[in-house]
C-alpha cells in the first residue's frame, strides 16, 4: 500500500518526466528492492489528482463571487 506522501511524489514526477516508464525506474533506482507502481495506479492517481484539484479551483472561483 502506497502512502500519500509516496502517491504525490508518483505524481509530481510524471507530470515533471511525463512518462510512466521513466517514473517507474526512478523509482526503482532510488528504492533498490522495492517494486514501483503499475502504470494503471499512477494514471489513477494522476486522474484523482486533477479531480481534488478542478474542485478546489470551482469551491475557490465560487467563494469570491
């Protein structure tokens, strides 16, 4: 189970490196031994990410009307 912590830095990479590939070997050659996520739990997280954040935008753009 991925911490939180460990789900932005999966999600900061991609959107830095903007490939699943090439987060998955960095994050192999950082943490030898343990096994990156799977391409489809970093497209879902990637997914979930931009959901909290056209939410936050649309609660912040409906507070200052």
């Amino acid at each position: 189970m991925w911490t939180v912590h460990q789900k932005v830095q999966f999600v900061l990479r991609y959107a830095e490196l903007k490939s699943v590939v090439v987060v998955q070997r960095k994050w192999r050659s950082l943490h030898p031994g343990e096994k990156p996520p799977t391409d489809k739990a970093l497209n879902r997280w990637m997914n979930q990410f931009k959901e909290v954040l056209l939410k936050s935008k649309n609660l912040l753009v409906d507070q200052s009307v």
